[in-house]
C-alpha cells in the first residue's frame, strides 16, 4: 500500500487508520469488549493499517494499555501511533490544561502504558484558555528533540489558534471534525494548511454510522439511544442526509462495494486529507474499512459525490 508523509516530518503511514475510541473507551461507550478492542487492533494490523490513533481519555489510560499489549507483538516500526493529552483529573476535576509541565508527563506516561519508547504522532487534544498555543507546541518540539515523539499535532483548534500554535512552524499535523456534512474547515483552515505543509486528519468521517448506508429514511432511534436525541440523526437533516448517500449507492454499486466503502474512499481521494481513522467495535468490521483501499473513483464519480454533499 503506498503511503502518506505527515506535515514536515520523517513519519510515513497508510493513509488508512483506525480510530481506537472503542478500544478501552469504556468512559465513551456502554458494553465494551477489551477482548473485542483487542482482536480490532490486532486485525487492523494484520490487514495491512498502520495509525492507531488514541487519547488519555480513551478509558483514561485504557485504549493506550491495550494498544501496547497488542503492537508488542509487531515490529514497532510498522505500527505509528498517534496518541493525544489534555484532559487533567488531578485536581479532582476535569480541566483542559496545555501547561508544557502537563504535556510532557502526559507523554511520559503514554509512552509507559503503550510499552514503547517514542509515539509516532502526539497532540495537544484540546487547547485550553490559559497557556500561549505556541508556547505548548514549543515543549512538544522539545519532546521531539529528545526522540520521545516523532511528529507534533494540535486538535480540535480554530483557524486562529492553529495560527498561533504554528508561529514557529513546528505543526505537522492537525485533527480536527470534518465529514462529508461538516465541511466548515474547508473555507479558511485548508488553504492555510496547504500553505503552511500541514497534514490533516478528520476525527467522526462516519457521523457515528449515518454516512455507511446502514439507514434509510423511515430509520427511527429508540429513546435509549444517543442518536434520538441528536440532530444530525432526525428531522430535516436526517432526511437531506439519507437522500444524498442515495446517490451514492449507484457509485457503490457500480463498484461492487457498500456506501461504507465510497466514502471511505471519497475521504483517501480528497487532496486536502492526509489520512483517514474510522473507529470499529470488533475484528468483523476491519474487512470492510480495508477494502475502501481498492475502490478507486473516477474523477466524475469524486465530483458528484462533492457536489451533492455540497449542494453545489
């Protein structure tokens, strides 16, 4: 599989990833299998991915504990791992804290739950309000220089904060929401990145499962579930949602694939994407996100899809 450069550094990855939320995310999600997250890891590794991306707040510790009793079992040089830090529960409350002190114990102790001596990508996973973005980013570098981290990313900033966390141009890699019906980092932070050798990476290109096909428009949600009470999944905007994944579903046709795989593939043809994490709950789904690797679109097929999800 070829591969992709994160931003300025010396990191190269399949641009195919896996989100590991549900892998030890049991503060996330309700009904969680370690031994599930387990055997999601190790299949991804095994079917050729190699980014697994994590966080601290994964289960606290937990998504980063079974990662590295899996990748223990693969050469390190195959897997990149992207991990994040911010949330601080030592006060005994949760607070976002970016302090250069903070992020450098985080990564200390990331790099001991992961069994592993360096982390292939490490962000700051929110900014909070009071440390100077650049200022954060700078003991990031200083993590670099000590070989504890290959590559530096910041999370869920604004184009402005990005700005400010790049002021010395230590950014690699930046991962933030976007989606085929949230395209709002398109208009400024995009040209921005493209300017600066920034990557980006978008956390949610699923939508929790509403852009895989998986629905239609009589799909009702019980009041049980989280998506009843979300937006996205009801009313108008579930509705424009479902009409426009049926235009896909001739693309996926035509291929011989699902939707899933369409817009998996839609996401690894977009220029302005250096890669690409979908989550999975089990060993059974990691088929399925790796065969979006060979569904090549067609330029006009690429088109429509934009277009329609744009409403150009």
């Amino acid at each position: 599989m070829s591969k992709v450069k994160i931003g300025k550094s010396q990191v190269e990855t399949v641009p195919l990833g896996l989100g590991t939320n549900k892998v030890g995310g049991h503060n996330l999600f309700s009904n969680l299998s370690e031994s599930d997250g387990l055997e999601t890891v190790h299949a991804a590794l095994k079917s050729g991915i190699q980014l697994l991306d994590t966080a601290f707040i994964y289960g606290k510790g937990r998504s980063e504990e079974l990662i590295g009793e899996v990748i223990a079992n693969f050469p390190r040089e195959q897997v990149i791992i992207a991990d994040k830090a911010a949330h601080d529960f030592s006060s005994g409350e949760m607070v976002l804290n970016n302090n250069p002190q903070f992020l450098k114990q985080s990564v200390d102790d990331a790099l001991k739950r992961l069994k592993t001596d360096y982390i292939d990508i490490f962000y700051i996973h929110f900014p909070d309000k009071e440390t100077p973005k650049s200022e954060a980013v700078g003991a990031l570098q200083e993590l670099r220089e000590a070989g504890k981290i290959r590559a530096i990313g910041i999370s869920n900033f604004s184009f402005e904060q990005t700005q400010e966390a790049n002021q010395d141009g230590y950014v690699d890699v930046i991962e933030n929401y976007y989606s085929l019906i949230h395209r709002d980092e398109e208009e400024k932070l995009f040209p921005y990145l493209r300017d600066a050798g920034i990557s980006f990476v978008p956390y949610f290109p699923l939508e929790s499962g509403l852009l895989t096909g998986k629905f239609n428009k009589d799909t009702t949600f019980a009041e049980s579930d989280p998506r009843s009470k979300d937006a996205k999944f009801n009313g108008e905007a579930f509705q424009k949602t479902i009409k426009n994944i049926d235009t896909i579903r001739p693309i996926a046709q035509k291929h011989h694939v699902d939707v899933l795989q369409v817009v998996l593939a839609w996401y690894l043809a977009n220029p302005d994407l250096t890669a690409v994490i979908p989550g999975a709950r089990n060993a059974g789904q990691i088929p399925g996100i790796v065969h979006a690797l060979d569904v090549k679109l067609s330029k006009e097929e690429y088109d429509l899809i934009d277009r329609t999800f744009t409403n150009r």
